[in-house]
C-alpha cells in the first residue's frame, strides 16, 4: 500500500475527489496519510480533518525563500514516508531540492490542457480567465508529473472540456473541476499506486 501525502492551499475540492474516490475503492494499492497545507485557514485541512487523515500546516509566509520552504516540505514528506507527493491545488513553487528527491514521484493537476494556459503566472480562475480571453473552443485539464519546470513535466492524463458561449471564469472553472479535474486526478493516482504509469523519454505509458 502506497503512502500519498497531498499538497493543498485553499479549497480542496480536488483534495475531496481524492478522499471520496479512496472511499468508494477506486484507488487501488494507495492510501492518503497526511495533508500538508501551505496556509493555515485552507478549507482542504477541515475536509482533511473530517475524513481522519492527519494534517500539517507550513505556512509559506514564514519561510524566507523558496529554497527554505522546499526545505520544510521535503522534511515533511520525508518524515511522511510519502510514496507519492500530489499537487492538489497547492499554489506554491518549490524548487529542485524536492523535485530531485521525488522523480515521478510528484504530480500536479492543473486546471488547462497543458502546453496551453499554463507555467508561472496560470493558476486557479486565471487560467480560465486567459482561456476565455482567448476565445479557444475546448479547454480542459491535465494530470502530469512535476519536474523543475512549472508545469512542464510528462503529461499523464488530460481531459477535454467545452467552453460556451455564455461561460464566465467561474462557470467555466466549476465545469472544468466537475468534468475533467475531479476525474483524472484520482483515475492517475490509481494508475501509479497500481505500478502502471511508466516514464520513458519525457512520455508517459500506461501499463
Ligand atoms: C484547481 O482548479 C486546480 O486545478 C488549480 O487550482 C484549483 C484548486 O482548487 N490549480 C492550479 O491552478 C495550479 N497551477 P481546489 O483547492 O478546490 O482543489
């Protein structure tokens, strides 16, 4: 059974499509063992907390860089005995001290179909703002593993989803987390407690 320590900021609804698949058996072989949040009043700690599974907090503010920060997380994850760290809307960046420690063995979920929309600055509801702005017709969202590139790192899982005409950042955010985010992140954190995701030459297989 793997451990999968998870990293959140703020509202955790992927955090909750995670626990809600672990209930209902749909991650085999992994079990969710402790939260970390880098914000101390994140809603994702209480779901946490509800659910029994242990929570930390490493408020983000109090490190001076993120070389220092990196530092406390990977002790954390360390201390975890994480198998797999998961990136649940967790809006910090670390740096290669704990991408190094964790190859493929990290993954992020972000909220766009990934070369688009995506790297320093697309996060949360800006994302779909840009995407909007854009006028693109299908937008989406990926699953990859993290590597020192902000959200460069081989791509695991997508799922397309359609924008409307009369779609808002918010309408658009909703249906992107109900339809595709939700999905793929546990479908993925399936696939690597079960040993079936295979990384050859930046390409993800499934086994
Ligand atoms: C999600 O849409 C996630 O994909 C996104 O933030 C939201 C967090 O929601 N993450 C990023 O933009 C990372 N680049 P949640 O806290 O309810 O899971």
């Amino acid at each position: 059974m793997k451990n999968i320590v998870v990293l959140v900021s703020g509202g955790g609804t992927n955090l909750q499509a995670l626990i809600d698949a672990q209930e209902s058996g749909i991650i085999k072989n992994g079990k969710i063992t402790c939260v970390i949040s880098s914000k101390a009043d994140a809603y994702a700690l209480e779901r946490a907390q509800k659910h029994h599974i242990k929570t930390r907090v490493l408020v983000r503010k109090e490190y001076p860089d993120t070389a220092a920060y990196s530092k406390a997380i990977l002790n954390a994850i360390t201390e975890e005995k994480a198998d797999l760290v998961v990136y649940a809307g967790f809006m910090t960046i670390l740096d290669e001290q704990v991408v190094k420690a964790m190859p493929n063995k990290m993954m992020n979920v972000h909220p766009a179909l990934i070369p688009s929309f995506c790297g320093k600055g697309y996060y949360g509801l800006r994302v779909h703002e840009e995407a909007l702005k854009k006028g693109v017709k299908l937008t989406g969202a990926t699953v990859h593993f993290v590597t020192e590139v902000c959200d460069g790192g081989p791509i695991i899982l997508q799922k397309a989803v359609e924008i409307l005409d009369d779609d808002t950042p918010e309408t658009l955010q909703k249906r992107v987390m109900e339809q595709a985010e939700w999905k793929i992140l546990p479908q993925a954190v399936s696939l690597f407690c079960e040993d079936r995701l295979e990384v050859r030459n930046d390409r993800v297989y499934i086994k």
